[in-house]
C-alpha cells in the first residue's frame, strides 16, 4: 500500500501553518500520510524576518498580529510559545497623523475613520470645521440599502465626507493594505463598517452601541490582551518554532518549482524544478501569492491561471533606524504615526518600535521603523537603496526633530508583497476557488485570498490542512481496502 503524499508550496507563514496542522492532525489520529514543504529561498517565514543585533530587535516585516483574531494566540499555545507572547505597553496607546508637515494626535476613540467621542474630536487640529460637521452628520444620513461591493473610498466620501477620507481614512488604510482607497473592496477589507451601517443605519450609532455592549462584556470577562500582539524576541519566534517542529526531512529550501501538472493517468500531481525531475504528490497546496501560483500551471489550466493573475499586489520597504534618544526631541508618546498621500511625503507611516514595545532597544535608544511605498509611493519604493534611507532620514528628521544621523539601519524590501483586495474581491476569490475544484486534490491559501494578517492566514491555511487530512484518510482507508 503507498501512503498518500502531500505537497505544500511555500514557506511563508501559511505554508508552515499548513504543514504543521497536517503533522500536527497525523499524530493525534495516528495517519499514515507524508508531508512535504518546499521553499524557493535558503529561509523559511516569507515576510516575516526578525534581525536582533546589539540588543536591538528589528523587524523586517510584520511587526506583530491582532489579538481579535484568536488564531494566531491559539497556534502559539499549541507551539509552547505563549509565555513569549508580549502585548503593547498600556502608558503609550495613541498614534499620531501627519498634518501639514506636523505630527497631532488622532483623537482619543477615533475608530479608523470614525469618531466614538464627542470632545477630542471636536477639539482635534486634524480637521476643519466643515470637516467635523459634514462627519458629524453621519449620523443622521441613511443608510444605503444596495448590496452589492463598494469600495472604501466612495463609502468613506459618502458617509464621511471628502476630508475624512484625505485627512484619515486614506492614511490609515494604507497602514494597513497599503492600497488605495478608491479600488480597495469595503466587503473583503472592512466588512464591519458595512454591518454597522446595515444593522443600525450609521457607523457612529453603530459603534457607539457595540462600544456600549462591549464594555458591559468585559467587566465580566475579566484582563484581555491588549490588540496588538509580538513575542520577546520578535515575531520570527512564531517561524523558528514552526520549522523545529516540523521533521527536517519534510522541508525542502532552495527548491524552486517550474511547473505543476495533474496526471490523468495515475490521478497524482506532478512538481517539476529545473534542477530535478519531477516528483509526484496526491495533494498540492499551493501557498504562494496568486501571481507565483499562476505562474507554475501549464496551459491545461489557462482559466484558472489568468483568474489568479486577475489579483493586483502593492510593493512596501520597511526601514529600521536607531537614534539616540538624547537626538529626538519629539516626546514619542505614541505607537506612531501615519501620513497622508496629499502630504506628499515618502513616507507611508512609521512605527515608534522601542515605545509600542519593550524588549526593543537599549536603554537612551530609540528603535523607529518607517514604511514606503504601496500605491502612493510607487515612485519612492523605485529609489536604490542609498537614496532611500537618506529620504527617510530627512523626512523623520523633520517630523520628530531629529539632531543627528541614525546609529543603525536596516532596509527591507518586499517587491508584490501586498495583495489588494480590490472591488470584487470576494467574487473573484470564489470563481479560484471553484476552478482550482475542477481538478482533484488542489489546493489554496495565504494572504491573496481570505485575508491579509497574520491570524488570518493561519487560520484559512489549517482550515486547507483538515479539509486535506480528511481526503488523504479517506484515500488512504479506499487503498487499504483495495489490499
């Protein structure tokens, strides 16, 4: 009898989640399956890269994951690894917005684009007048009663307001999708605003009642995390522990595929490389951004390749500085901020990385990351490295009244990096998926599809992992009794 043989494709955090819940559902019902990972680079994580250097943490990517999520948390549980789990500090939970080259606070209970509290943002600089009005007035506009997609930015216009989505909403979105606003889906990015406008007929009204609802939960709930969450040692402990526990002989680095191919004949997929022949597998899954995965099909399957080739991917570089803290005048008092395209700055947001967390820097240092390019900054990102740094030196010295030249820096980049879940996201996600069903035993996850952070692909890549389990059981118990 030959086991059944799975392949994952890719090595980023919703490769290894993949494998790890297959290893993981192998042992607990004793299957009889094999699991291999293949990576193209010499390292395993994708995005995720943790450097720690001089007592320095620098995160190359991902700088932590959202507590909401309970995937990311529940993993990490499972992995031994809870007590490394860091949440942000209490005394520093604001960010700042960039306005007219000056850092303001945005105001206390601003959620994203919308204010829960009254005073802070009726006393906020970031807005005019009209501006506060015309957001003000949400709460007495109706609702729209359409369901189809929409995209962030007409939504944010036509309950908002104009100044809204320049002055915030755009910026705020970027620190997350970096995308715009006008293509980005309010369905696949921002559901929740769309339910509370359904449910209550305002945003504002909404959250105001769910804020309500939530503080009456927590009271007998008891302490919770707080929303962002990292480990001590930087978020590449999340990889370092996945990769220890996975069999070493099932990861496969440097091990870049040229084609995959269904064999009709003996219903198995082979995965051809340049530097082997091709090996075959019973089930593929496929972890790789949209446009790697198109790429490895052969003409057999033009559909499903071109649907993939359909999704748009921004391109972000993260630059670490170290500065004295002796040389920053500006009091950091915040997690960070974020810019505005119509500031015209290189600069995308930047992360106050000692202050959001502890066990970032020495004491009298300051660890600041800073973030270019997405879809406004198309032509900073295109810079060579030297130009780069000095650009976003001079804008933070500027912005946070820097005196001298960074001690340390570390530039990152990450070229198609960032899936944007543009209007019709969701549609499109499923006619891949219906397509990809066509052919037995294939399979997708990662960021392309059902979500962009770090729970969210860990969850949609275990849920491959059962969904897989299931069938190679099912496959295993039809060969046995074949015997």
């Amino acid at each position: 009898m030959t086991k059944p043989k799975i392949a994952v494709i890719g090595g980023g955090i919703a490769g290894l989640a993949c494998a790890h819940r297959l290893i993981e559902l192998q042992k607990e019902n004793q299957s009889n399956f094999e699991v291999h990972l293949f990576e193209n680079s010499s390292r395993l994580g994708g995005t995720i890269a943790t450097e720690v250097k001089d007592g320095f943490v620098l995160e190359q990517g991902p700088d932590s994951f959202l507590s909401e999520k309970p995937w990311g948390v529940q993993l990490s549980k499972r992995l031994g690894i809870e007590s490394e789990i860091i949440g942000t500090r209490n005394e520093y939970r604001k960010s700042f917005v960039v306005r007219k080259g000056k850092l303001h606070e945005l105001p206390e209970g601003f959620y994203l684009i919308a204010p829960t509290r009254i005073r802070p943002f009726l006393s906020s600089p970031l807005f005019s007048l009209q501006g506060k009005m015309r957001m003000a007035a949400e709460f007495l506009l109706p609702k729209k009663n359409s369901t189809g997609d929409e995209s962030i930015g007409s939504f944010i216009r036509r309950r908002f307001g104009r100044e809204a989505l320049d002055r915030v909403g755009q910026a705020m979105l970027a620190g997350i999708y970096s995308g715009d606003p006008d293509r980005l889906s309010l369905g696949a990015t921002m559901p929740r605003f769309r339910e509370l406008e359904r449910n209550y007929g305002s945003v504002i009204r909404g959250l105001f009642v769910e804020a309500k609802k939530k503080k009456e939960l927590s009271k007998a709930s008891g302490p919770r995390y707080s929303l962002f969450l990292s480990f001590r040692n930087g978020m590449e402990t999340l990889v370092q522990k996945l990769a220890q526990v996975i069999p070493h002989e099932s990861i496969h680095l440097n091990s870049g595929l040229t084609k995959i191919d269904y064999d009709r004949s003996t219903n198995r997929w082979r995965l051809s490389a340049a530097s082997s022949h091709g090996k075959e597998f019973d089930f593929v899954c496929l972890a790789l951004p949209a446009f790697q995965a198109a790429r490895l099909f052969s003409s057999e399957y033009r559909d499903l390749s071109e649907k993939l080739s359909e999704m748009v991917y921004e391109s972000v570089a993260t630059v670490n500085l170290v500065f004295k803290r002796s040389e920053v005048q500006h009091p950091l008092n915040g997690f960070g901020f974020v810019v505005p395209a119509i500031e015209k700055s290189p600069l995308v947001a930047c992360s106050f990385s000692s202050v959001k967390f502890d066990h970032r820097a020495p004491k009298d240092f300051v660890l600041l990351r800073a973030f270019v390019g997405g879809a406004f900054g198309r032509n900073f990102f295109a810079m060579n490295d030297h130009d780069l740094i000095e650009v976003v030196i001079a804008e933070l010295k500027q912005l946070l009244q820097i005196q001298r030249e960074p001690t340390m820096t570390l530039l990152s980049r990450y070229a198609s990096s960032m899936a944007q879940y543009q209007v019709g996201h969701r549609e499109l996600v499923s006619e891949i998926k219906a397509k990809a069903k066509e052919t037995p035993g294939l399979f997708l996850t990662g960021s392309s599809y059902q979500g962009a952070g770090i729970p969210d692909c860990i969850f949609d890549a275990e849920k491959q992992a059962e969904e897989i389990h299931q069938l190679a059981c099912r496959s295993n118990q039809m060969v046995g009794s074949e015997w």
